[in-house]
C-alpha cells in the first residue's frame, strides 16, 4: 500500500530540489529552508493543498499521548515480571522501634 499517491511525491522531490539548490523560502518568514525535514514537510503541504493523497497531519499532543501510553504499558508489564517484596513482621517492627536498630533475623 503506497502512502502517498504520484502528485505527492513529484511535490515532494521537488521541493527538496529546490532546497538543495537554495531555493526554497519558508512560508511565513521567507527565510531560506536548510532542513530536509522541513523541504519535505513543505512539499507535503502543498501536494495537500493541490489535492493529493496524503495521510493526515499528526499533531504533536496526538504524538505525545501515544508515547505517554506506550511507556505506561512498557512499565505495568515490567512491574507484574517483577519478584513480590517481602512483609517485615510485626515482631521486627517493634524491635526497631525500642532499639533503634535492626533485629536479626530468627
């Protein structure tokens, strides 16, 4: 399945060519693009405008909810693996507690 259909890419291709010749001008502030992330991200802009297929923009909040969840599924499944702690007992509380030190274990 292609991402993008012809029309994209040739918009694509051929703003990265107009950045690597020095061409390219940002929108807004019209200063010269050196990124190619930002030709590429140009060019997907405008074949959006001229009504090609191209997938939907991803905002950066969408971006960050999906690695918020990922890592909280990493680490819940990293947690249920791990070894139970052990209780300490009743009898080893309270000799701390008089003693101020720790009670060996019987």
């Amino acid at each position: 399945m292609k991402k993008y259909s012809p029309k994209a890419q040739e918009k694509v291709e051929r703003a990265v060519h107009e950045m690597k010749r020095g061409e390219l001008t940002s929108g807004r502030s019209g200063k010269k693009v050196t990124s190619r992330k930002q030709a590429i991200a140009i060019g997907l802009s405008e074949a959006r405008e001229a009504g090609a297929k191209v997938p939907k923009k991803v905002s950066s909040s969408a971006q960050r909810s999906t690695a918020k969840t990922s890592a909280k599924a990493s680490t819940t499944a990293s947690k249920k693996t791990a070894a139970p702690k052990k209780k300490t007992t009743v009898a080893k509380k309270s000799a701390v507690r008089s003693t101020g030190k720790k009670a060996k274990a019987s």
